[in-house]
C-alpha cells in the first residue's frame, strides 16, 4: 500500500509502540506564564534559536507567531497590537495574528504561525516536528 512503510520483521509490540509514539510526537514548548501577558498585549520570547511573538487577543484568545516581520528585521512585538492585528514599529506593515496573512504594504509575505494552548498557569506553543 502507498505510503506505509513495511514495519522490520523483528519489530515486537513494544517496538510498535515506540515507533507509533515518535511519528505521533507533538514538540509543545512552555513559552510563558499565562499571567505574564495581559489581554491585549504582545510579548516577545526566545525559543531555542527562535524569535516568537506572543499575543493575548481581546477575549481572552492566545496566538503565537514568529516574532521576525517578513519586511525588514523589526521586531513584531515592539509593534502596536489593535484586535487581531498586528503593526510592526518600522514601516508599519500589518499582519492578521490569528492567520499570519500579510494585510498591507510593505509587507507582501505572510509570517509564519504556531497553535498555543493553555495547560495550568503555562503558555505553550507547538513547534514544527
Ligand atoms: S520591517 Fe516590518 S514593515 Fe518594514
């Protein structure tokens, strides 16, 4: 059948768990204390190697996107957020937090989004596997 890879012949039921386990790994990362980031504020946070932007939208919603305008280097979370949208402090490009869309020039490129759940007083985000 296309696209199942043939389990090696040696591969016991504990082996199938492991392998079940590692392709169905979510990679959520604690980013922040939800009380750290009052509604209708942004945050920026440093993942590892990435640069995130961190939203608490009216009503209570979080989002999470890179943190890196997708211009000129501008920090996003140095910008203005107003509802869903957020404006970036050097030329004033707008982004739709909640899908990443570029909304008006001078930016053209969407920037990239990461789901973010809530588990106990902690932010998470969901990094690519
Ligand atoms: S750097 Fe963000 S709009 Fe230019």
């Amino acid at each position: 059948m296309a696209g199942l890879v043939p389990l090696p012949p040696f591969c016991d039921q504990a082996c199938r768990e492991r392998m079940k386990g590692a392709f169905m790994a979510e990679n959520w990362v604690r980013v922040a204390a939800a009380q750290d980031l009052a509604e209708g504020q942004v945050i920026g946070v440093r993942v590892g190697e990435r640069d995130i932007a961190l939203y608490h939208l009216a009503g209570g919603e979080y989002r999470a996107t890179d943190n890196v305008c997708t211009h000129e280097y501008a920090q996003l979370s140095e910008g203005w957020l107003e509802g869903h949208v957020i404006e970036c402090p050097l030329h004033a490009g707008q982004f739709d937090v909640r899908t990443g869309k570029a909304l008006c020039a001078p930016v053209e490129k969407d920037v990239e989004t990461f789901e973010v759940r809530v588990t106990g007083a902690d932010l998470e985000i969901k990094l690519p596997g």
